[in-house]
C-alpha cells in the first residue's frame, strides 16, 4: 500500500496539484545563486523550451525510423505533424552529454541559432545569451541535469500540459520573485480564468493589445478545447512593446502549440498600432495603470479618443477608447483598470467615463478584492464592454442575449478570494462560476457550463451587497461615477492611492500658478476634491 504522505499533493484553491512543479522551482531557485530574478527567468525558460522541442522532436524521430519511406532527418517530415525540428547539434542528448563542460553555454547559444534557422516561426525568439562570462556554467551544468528528469514533450506528457503547467508555475513564481515588475508579463491566473469565463471566446478574434506573456490566449484556448469546442474556431492577434516579454510570449504559445500573430515593436499600442485595421470579437487585458509616460501629448488629434482626448499624464482611458477602438460592431471587452478609472473626474476623465456609459457601452463593472496581482498591492476593477447590447446575432451556444440596453450590472467582488501566501490572494472556482454565472444569467444567457450541462443560468435577481442592474438614469444620477459599492448598497472603494497621489501632484502644481492666495488655492483644492467623490 502506498505511503499516504508521500502520495499527498498540495493543492491551491483552485485544486490545481502543486507536486513537482513547486519541487522543481525550488531546485531550480537554489541554482540561480546571487542572480537577479529577471535574468534568470529567460535562462530556465529558455531551456524547459529547448527540452519540450527535442523531447517531442525525439519520439517523432524514433517513429520515422521505423517508418518505410521515410527519412528522420527530413524536416519537411516534422513541419507536416505540427512538430519543432531539431538539429543534432540542439537536441537535449548533445546538451547534457556537455552539460559539465566549460563551454556549455556557448553550445546551448549554438543551438538556439541552429533551431531559429531551421523553424521559421521561432526567428529572433529563443534566448542566446548562456555564454556570458557572468553565468555560472557550474551552475548551469545542474541546471541541465535537473531539467533533464522530466518528460516534457513526448505525447504522453503532452496530453497532460506537464510542459504547460511547469511553464505558468514558473511565470508566476518569477513574477513574484520580481514583484513589481513581474505584473509587467504576467496576469494572476485567476483573473484570467474569470475574465475567459465572463467573455467566452468560442469563435472568432481575440486581441489583446498589450499581451505580456500569452496567459489571455493560453486560457482562451484552454476555454474552447475544455467546452468540446474547436481551437481552429479563433484566432489570436497581440502586441507587446517588450521585447523580452514579447519572446515569452512566442514560447508560451508555442509550446502549446497555438497560432498566433503577435506583433512587437518599442513604439507600443499607442504610437504605433501593429493591428490598425482589425475589429476583433473580444479584446482581453491587463494593461500597465495609471501610466504617465504614454506620450499621450503626441497623440491628441487621434480618431481612436472617440469619447474625449484622454490626460496625457494618464493612459487608463486611452486604453479603454484603443479596446473600444478595436471592437467589431458585436464585439465584447473584458480588462482590468485601475479603481481610479470608475471615479476619477480629473483632466477630463469624468467626461470621457461619461460619454462612453451614454452611448451604451458599459456592461458590466466589477470591484474586485485587493493583493490579486503580483504588480500591485492595491485593489482594481473589471469593466466588461459591449458594442451591441440587443446582441441580435445569434452565439454559437445559446442564441441571443436579451435585449439590455440602457442597463448596466454591477458586480461587487471585493470580499472574496482566499490568501494563498502572506501577500497573495486568489480567487477560487466556486467564486469565479458565481461572479461569471451572475453575468450570464443577467445577460439572460445559460454560461457555457450551464449550457454544457444542459441548464439554465437561472432568473437574475438584485442581491444586496454583491450585484445591482442599475438603469441609465441611476448612473446619471451618481455623476456617472461607476463603483459598484454605491449601486449594490455597500461601502464605496477607496480610489487606487497610486493614481490619487499622481493626480494631486497634477492639480497642486497646475492650481499653484493659477492662485495667488492661499485660500484661493484651499478652495480650488476642495472643489476638485468634491469632484473625485472624496467627502469634506
């Protein structure tokens, strides 16, 4: 009989089996010595890749060799099963047969260019840089060995996602290990999962204009494929400005095998729009908040700011009009935003909120819980747009959604989660099927799980402290400021503290000029104060 101990997993709250992959990042950890997080994430992801593609490269290889007719080091043979071609000189055997070898690190640069010339999709997207003098080659000898244990790429340990869930374990630890910088490339994965939820992206164009490593399109994949629907029905188009992250990005969807069109340049969404002409069906995203370095002031004649020219000090409605922007006229939009986004009446934000809640486009906003990301500590909202609330096109499950316009749902999230570590709070599934589950039956449509399940999603009732249908007119009402705490009948949520004390450097400094007494400038302060919604 097996000893229980040893069997038992950890599991986290979405039941997610937390055995190697946690055993292997710490081994993994150890070996990185005085190496800044950063770094060395590209040098173990880079070669989790480097061993995912020679393991499935090599249980092809052994099948073609069997094969009458058929040459194993064809590479014509590999692109007609969707499969990496690996030259002698890269594939895992090579590299660990030199793992303890000074020149290690060169061999493994040598055989990142050689699987970049051989597979045209991979062209400037692998790390070269393991050669360098500061890599301990000691240490990058154990690294190997280490990587070397698992099965990676072979069919069994595909129809599993070992890869993928090694790879999301890993992007998530080195988020956190970076801190504030890691939300940059990453999104909690329970954000993700309910974002995909509310949304369900069965078919058609998903976008998301400021990627960072893949997680909108893994999980918008892994939606489809779990729901018996088919991933052929989407097609996936990104950006990111990072390039480093850009080639996260291209490893993570490749390893899946996932086809994407993800475009890079340092330009960014805002100057230099990769996918100018597309009109995608859902625009999934986390963008950067509060950003005041969007060079906003060279963009204010841009067609994109529909409702209003958004601050140049910050970009949390230029991200909102660039999604809305890239809408088809039945589109829908789920993202991210920082708190500031639903209140703030500043540099004419107000406005702007304003325009797009009177030409109907918010549908959903949702508070959520605080110590969700690994870029913030500070609580953040949904907001979920809809370019057609009749919804009179017919969706693939369940017909049309009723006919919602002049409505909005609010959604306050802000007491749930659980606390997977001293600073990190998750969602669980029970949390995310209620939050997506009250969207849909407000929408009036059976969620893919009811639909599945050959349910229904329920009469959509107000519930007190958690969700509010609110009319237009009570929106008007509230100065169209749009936290759901006034609307469901609890506290309202402080304002970001990131983005208020932004706002009052803004304002104090503008305001000082225009003001030569002191009570003067008291009084202009009050009345803007007022304005955000904060009481006197």
């Amino acid at each position: 009989m097996p000893d229980s101990k040893n069997q038992k997993k950890e599991k986290n709250s979405n039941g997610t089996n937390l055995g190697f992959e946690e055993k292997l990042w710490k081994t993994a950890d150890k070996l990185r010595n005085n190496m800044d997080a950063a770094e060395y994430k590209h040098v173990v992801l880079g070669l989790i890749f480097l061993k995912y593609i020679s393991d499935a490269f090599k249980e092809l290889y052994e099948k073609l060799s069997k094969t009458k007719g058929a040459n194993p080091e064809d590479s014509d043979e590999y692109r007609a099963e969707n499969v990496f071609f690996v030259p002698p000189a890269a594939r895992w055997n090579y590299i660990q047969n030199n793992a303890k070898k000074p020149t290690v690190g060169k061999i493994i640069d040598s055989a990142m260019d050689a699987i970049e010339r051989d597979n045209a999709s991979l062209k400037g997207v692998l790390p070269t840089n393991y050669g360098r003098p500061a890599l301990d080659k000691q240490r990058l000898g154990e690294l190997i060995d280490l990587i070397g244990t698992i099965g990676l790429g072979d069919k069994e340990n595909r129809s599993k996602d070992i890869l993928g869930r090694v790879y999301e374990y890993f992007l998530g630890q080195f988020a956190d290990a970076e801190g504030k910088k890691g939300g940059q490339f990453y999104t909690a994965r329970s954000v993700v999962e309910l974002l995909i939820e509310m949304l369900e992206p069965y078919k058609g164009r998903v976008f998301d204009p400021c990627c960072g490593s893949g997680g909108m399109f893994v999980q918008s994949e892994k939606f489809v494929e779990a729901h018996d629907g088919r991933i052929g029905d989407i097609s996936i188009y990104g950006q990111e400005s990072n390039q480093t992250t850009w080639r996260l990005c291209k490893m993570n969807l490749a390893i899946r095998g996932i086809d994407a069109n993800i475009a890079w340049n340092n330009e960014g969404s805002f100057l230099r729009d990769a996918h100018k002409d597309l009109k995608a069906d859902f625009v999934i995203a986390n963008p950067p908040f509060n950003d005041s370095d969007w060079k906003g002031e060279m963009l204010r004649e841009d067609p994109r700011w529909k409702y209003g020219v958004p601050p140049a000090g910050n970009a949390n409605f230029a991200w909102i009009q660039h999604f809305i922007y890239h809408l088809s006229p039945a589109g829908t939009a789920g993202f991210v935003m920082a708190n500031g986004s639903m209140s703030s009446n500043t540099s004419g934000e107000g406005e702007i909120r304003k325009n797009i809640v009177e030409a109907d486009l918010a549908d959903c906003i949702i508070a959520m819980p605080s110590q969700l990301f690994y870029n913030t500590m500070i609580p953040v909202c949904l907001w979920f747009i809809a370019r057609d609330k009749k919804n009179h096109v017919p969706t693939k499950q369940t017909g049309t959604h009723r006919d919602r316009r002049g409505e909005t749902l609010f959604i306050d999230a802000r007491n749930m989660g659980v606390m997977i570590d001293r600073r990190h709070r998750e969602l669980t599934a029970e949390e995310i099927s209620r939050i997506a589950g009250t969207y849909h039956s407000w929408r009036g449509t059976p969620s893919s799980r009811h639909s599945r399940e050959g349910g229904n999603p329920g009469v959509y009732k107000d519930t007190a402290g958690f969700c509010k249908s609110a009319k237009l007119e009570e929106i008007q009402k509230h100065g169209y400021i749009l936290t759901p705490g006034r609307y469901v009948g609890t506290e309202e949520q402080e304002e970001d503290p990131e983005a208020f004390e932004e706002k009052m450097k803004r304002l104090t400094g503008k305001l000082s000029g225009q003001f030569k007494k002191s009570d003067e400038l008291e009084g202009e302060i009050k009345k803007n104060l007022k304005g955000l919604g904060y009481p006197l």
